[in-house]
C-alpha cells in the first residue's frame, strides 16, 4: 500500500463504484473521491487536486490553467479512452505523467455502435415515441444483413465493430489515416477515401479521436455527399460533426436517420434536433457498460503507477 501519494479521484462514476474504491484504497491510504456528484472544472477542478500527487480523470478539462496551479501535481491517469480533453503540451510542459492504456472499453462502444444500427434501420424510437403517444402502426425498416457499413476509424473500436458486424453479412468498407492491412485482409476489407465511403455507404460510423484534424470531420458538404438512404453514427466524439447541417439534413430527407451518443456541448440543449423523430440520442453511455467501468477503472489505477510523459506525435 502507498502511504505517500495522495490521489484524488475526479470522475463520478468512478466514485460510485464500490469495487474500484476498494481497488484503489488496497493501494493507496489517502483517496479523495468526488463523492459530492459534482462535473468538476476550472477554479472548482483545481480546489479539489489540489494537496494530491495522483489524479483519476475522465471527461474533466486538464489544460495549461488547470497545471499551472497544480505543481504538486505528477500522475494524470485517464479513465476511460479519450484524450481530447488532456493538453498534451501542457502536460509535457509542466512535466506531468500520463497514465492511459487505449481500446478497454471497446466492447461496449461497439455494441452500442451496432445497437444503433439495428435501431435506427427499424426506426425504433420513432415507434417507441407514438406508442407512448398512443399510436399503434407498424413501421416498415430495413434489415442490417447484407447492408453496405462504412466504418471511419479503424483503430480499437472500429476493428472490434467489424467483428461483430460479420456474423450479419455485411459488406464493409473503410477509411482512416492509417494503414491496417493484415486487418484489413484478414477480415476482407476494403480501404477508400472519405469521399466514396460517405457516398457508397448505407450506415456510416465513426470512430475516430477528437482533434484538431477531426474537428468538424464530417461537414455540410461531406453530409450531402451521403444518401438520403443512408443513416449517420457517432459514438466516437463529440466535434466530430457539423450538428447544425446535420439537423437541416434530418429535417429536409436529405438524410434518412442519425443516432449520437455524444455532442459539442453535454449535455445539448439543440431540443429541435433532440425531438427529430429520425434522430436518437444518448448520454455519453458509450463505455458506460458495467464489464467496461471495471475495465476502464482497473486501467486508470494501474496507470498512476505506471505513467509516462505523454507522447506529442
């Protein structure tokens, strides 16, 4: 047991967890937990890491301000995946450690991502909504079996999607700035351009990281590049698309359906888009699955111990 550092613990669900506040008090004799429910950030963040050496994030806001007033600060361990609210710069800067270990909650991103898509072809929450309005009529949908899915982003997540889309049939096509070939021809895949993914594709998904060569990804334009057939993903990050074209696309047909678990602002207040009855939204559950929090929550302790200067490539 460390008798030494001090950690505080940011995140909420974290907090609530019995088995990783057990986990962690096994390691550590001084654990300040973020019992109060509160999201924490700026003034409020650095009042609560203050005094401790060890810190457990997740979607809290670690920036040059936040470092700068912190200098007793050394470990941030990351639960969860993304890294998009983490300057890496100031960390590096001010000489502070990451612990962070990719794809622990791949699982339950890429179920989600495939529960969305058997939704939203089988137009679920619009039948949902008139049922609790009282209207009873059938919807015709479609199948996700031999459907044409355009994955962008075929890092963890996105190869874990594809092994769970195979046993429908479907027909696979990607896109990423990387090269994964042995994936790619062990599971029969075909690479292409943004372009003609988003034009070929009967569900487009994305799985791609938050930043400044994503931001916005998918735009005005590149959404008219789809059918009107076609039905939108995003269980990756919010940024990733241009929310306002997205829901003048919904709105005029000129895109059958979308499905987000995440937004540009958490939670979004955009009601007209949220009330569409071809969009479906959800609270950032991605990697909300129980199997996934002790997963992602044994990764971030292991990660105050075993944590490095984060990688600026």
């Amino acid at each position: 047991m460390n008798t030494v550092d001090k950690v505080a613990v940011c995140s909420r669900s974290f907090s609530k967890n019995l088995a990783l506040r057990t986990a962690l008090l096994a390691r550590y004799t001084y654990v300040t937990f973020n019992d109060s429910g509160s999201q924490l950030e700026g003034d409020c963040l650095v009042d609560f890491l203050k005094g401790h050496t060890k810190a457990i994030t997740a979607l809290e806001t670690i920036d040059d301000y936040v470092l700068s007033r912190l200098p007793e600060l050394q470990v941030i361990s990351k639960y969860g995946v993304g890294l998009d609210m983490i300057d890496m710069e100031a960390m590096n800067r001010y000489g502070k450690r990451l612990g962070w270990t990719s794809g622990v909650n791949r699982r339950s991103a890429a179920e989600l991502a495939l529960a969305f898509m058997i939704m939203m072809l089988r137009h679920v929450p619009a039948a949902n909504r008139e049922v609790l309005a009282g209207t009873w009529r059938q919807h015709v949908g479609r199948l996700l079996t031999n459907r044409l899915v355009g994955i962008i982003g075929c890092g963890n997540i996105g190869k874990d999607l594809v092994k769970l889309l195979k046993p429908f049939d479907c027909n696979i096509i990607v896109h990423d700035i990387r090269r994964y070939d042995d994936f790619y021809e062990e599971y029969q895949l075909e690479p292409v351009t943004l372009e003609d993914l988003m034009k070929k594709s009967d569900l487009v998904t994305l799985h791609v990281p938050l930043d400044a060569s994503t931001r916005l990804l998918i735009s005005e334009e590149r959404l008219a590049w789809m059918k009107p057939t076609a039905i939108l993903i995003n269980a990756a990050r919010g940024g990733l698309v241009d929310e306002v074209a997205l829901k003048n696309a919904l709105v005029n047909k000129r895109l059958a359906a979308a499905a987000f678990d995440v937004f540009v602002e958490e939670p979004p207040n955009d009601t007209e888009l949220l009330n569409l009855p071809n969009f479906l939204a959800t609270p950032h559950i991605g990697g909300s699955a129980g199997e996934a929090i002790l997963a992602m929550g044994k990764s971030a302790i292991e990660g105050l111990e075993l944590s490095e200067l984060p990688s600026l490539k």
